[in-house]
C-alpha cells in the first residue's frame, strides 16, 4: 500500500473525485490531492513542492516534462474540455450560437468573469480579435487561482462567465448556456504526468492509468469533458 500525493489543476476535479474512491477501494492505497489554479500550481511546483502526479493542461505537462520537472514518457491525456458560458441561475441566457451573437452579447453585460488558468487567457486574446477588448476591460471580474468562474457569476459579480465546460457544468447557482461557436472554439486537453521525484512512482503510474482508463469515460462525459479514451 503506498501514499500518493497528487497536485491538480480545477478542471477535472469533479470527475476526478467520481474516480478516485473505487482506486483506493480495489488499491489500498490512500490518495491525497490539492486541487488549485495553473498560476498557484506552477508557483508551488516553482517552490519546490513535492507530489508524486500532477494534472493539468498538456502544454503544461509538456513543458515540464522537457524541464525535468516530470518523469520522460510519463505523459497520459485524460480528458479535453472546451470552453463555455454560463449566467447566474434563472437569469436570461443571451444567444452565443455565432460569433456575432456572443460579441453582442459581451457587449451587453454589464460584467464578465474570467479565470487565471488556461480559459481565461484564451478569453482574453479572443476578446482582442473581436476587437471588443478596450469595451470589455472595465466589465472584467477575475476568479481568484484556485476558485471557479461559477462563483462570480452565483454571487452576481459577473453576469457573464468563461470558463472550461467541466468546470461550469452543474455548478450550483449557474446555468450552462452553452459552449463557445465552434469557429472561435478553443479545446485544451488535460494530462497526467508523473514526478521525476516521485516517492511512490509504481502506484502513481496505477492511479494514472486508472484515471486514463476507457472505464473512467462515462464519468468524463458525465462532467463536461470528453474522454481520451472510450
């Protein structure tokens, strides 16, 4: 039985958490996991923390994977995610099925939430191709690392939100509107990588390769992502 420790990013957390107790059941070993932003991540990463498996977006996992940081060959996509929109529950959903829709309804709210990890740099460069970044700049409310776009938009700081599909759907106090139009769609895969420093490597690579199995796909679609696998 051993001890893993797992660093992660948000945007699979609720699927993650609908995996994890079957391994630990059918293992015995005991998983304990933080979950927070990408700038929290790398900066703890940065500082020297230790963990035996990191999850978050693939460019990432790559990069350290070259830096040294992860263990070569260690890399396992689980899931990719889109990014969507949602509205605080109840509210009027605007029409976002086209480009044109969604610029006009950016420009209607009165506020816009947007996160630190990979959503939200996104938003920001697509906001500048719309040619709406100096409108919305003032409307622009920021997720804190760590927290999610959906509590912005619950306690009505944001009226609108962006944020990867996982992490919007079925949050309590919001409504999904629906995913960005499909020319101006941005798809980020999440990854598994292993540390090079590892303390328990074997059994990081059997929660890796539970978490990346074609079983754990229904759980994935279940929470907004599209499985890797199944």
């Amino acid at each position: 039985m051993a001890d893993i420790t797992v660093l992660s990013t948000l945007a699979t957390e609720r699927a993650y958490h609908d995996l994890l107790p079957a391994f630990e059941q059918a293992t015995g070993h005991t998983v304990t996991t933080s979950f927070t932003g990408t700038v929290d991540v790398k900066k703890r990463i940065a500082a020297g923390e230790a963990f035996d498996l990191l999850i978050m977006a693939s460019t990432d996992i790559d990069g350290f994977i070259g830096s040294g940081i992860l263990a070569p060959g260690s890399r396992a996509d689980l899931a990719s995610s889109g990014v969507g929109v949602a509205v605080r529950s109840g509210a009027a959903k605007p029409d976002i099925g086209s480009v044109d829709a969604l610029k006009a309804a950016l420009l209607a709210a009165r506020t816009v939430g947007y996160s630190t990890g990979p959503s939200g740099n996104y938003v920001l460069g697509l906001f500048e191709r719309l040619d709406i970044a100096a409108e919305i700049k003032p409307k622009l409310r920021l997720a804190p690392t760590g927290a999610f776009v959906g509590s912005l938009i619950a306690n009505g700081e944001a009226e609108l939100g962006f944020q990867q599909m996982s992490e919007l759907t079925n949050y309590a106090g919001i409504d999904l509107v629906g995913p960005l139009p499909a020319e101006i769609q941005k798809t980020t895969i999440f990854t598994c990588g292993i540390s090079a420093k590892a303390k328990t490597p074997a059994a990081a690579h059997e929660l890796a390769d539970w978490l990346t199995a074609p079983a754990a796909a229904a759980v994935y679609r279940r929470r907004g992502l599209q499985p890797a696998n199944g």
